[in-house]
C-alpha cells in the first residue's frame, strides 16, 4: 500500500489572495495620504523658494547697487527678477501647476540699490482651492505670507 506525502512547503491559493488583498488595502490608502502630503510639499518649496528669491533680489540690489524689478505675471503663471537698467534677467521662475496666481493688486516692484522696496501690495494664490495671501510692505523688502 502506497501513502501519499503531503507537501508542506509553500502557501495555499486562499493564503496569497489574502495577502494580497491586505496589501492592496494598506497602499491605496498611503497613496491618497501621499498625494496630499505631496501637493503640501509643493506649496511649501514654493513659498520657500519665492521667500529665498526675493532676498536674494534684495541682496543682488544692495550688493551690484542695482534697482532690481519683480514682475509677476497671473496670464504665464510665473514670476521673474530683472535688473531695471539692462533688463537682464536674474531669476524666472514658473508656478507649479497646482499653484496659481488668483489676483493681485501689485504686478511688480522695484528693489533700489538702498534695499528699499518702492511699492506696497497684496497677491493672492490659491494652492489646491486653498488661499494663501502674500503682503508686501514699503520700505525694507519685509512681506508675510498667511493662509486665508
């Protein structure tokens, strides 16, 4: 009489399938919480990246003794740094495309040679349906960014 050995060496079928499935579960949920940390991301390299811009324009001002403009454009979606008298450009910078320029009353202004900012205003971006209002105030280049 022969006896048949059972091999138990591997998985059953029903065994991987719930594997799976639990994996499935487990990674559909880290990816919404990924894509809402990314677009978090995003807004934050961006307003840290236009923070460094505008300091850097203002050094660039004091340092060359040059007036130095900000022009920012809601038809491109981007902003740039130009020197007034060459119109060279320093920095140009296009917004990523979850970020948008809704309104601003401020198109652009001048850093002088002294480090003064020549004109006062407020810009207004949406991040994904989130306002987030820019202020930039005369005199010394200073400007807060809130959440509205």
């Amino acid at each position: 009489m022969e006896t048949l050995h059972k091999n138990n060496k591997g998985f059953t079928l029903l065994e991987v399938l719930i594997v799976i499935s639990v994996m499935t579960i487990i990674f559909s949920f880290s990816f919404f919480t990924l894509k809402s940390f990314w677009v978090m991301m995003q807004k934050n390299m961006f307003l840290n990246q236009l923070q460094s811009d505008i300091y850097f324009g203002h050094s660039y001002a004091l340092n060359q003794k040059e007036t130095i403009i900000f022009r920012f454009s809601r038809i491109n979606q981007q902003y740039e740094a130009v020197m007034r008298d060459t119109n060279k450009v320093i920095i140009k910078r296009k917004l990523p495309a979850s970020i948008r320029i809704v309104e601003t009353n401020l198109p652009s202004f001048a850093i002088t040679p002294e480090g003064n900012v020549s004109n006062f205003g407020t810009m207004v971006i949406s991040v994904n349906d989130k306002r987030m209002k820019i202020t930039f105030y005369i005199g010394r280049g200073r400007f807060l960014i809130e959440e509205q």
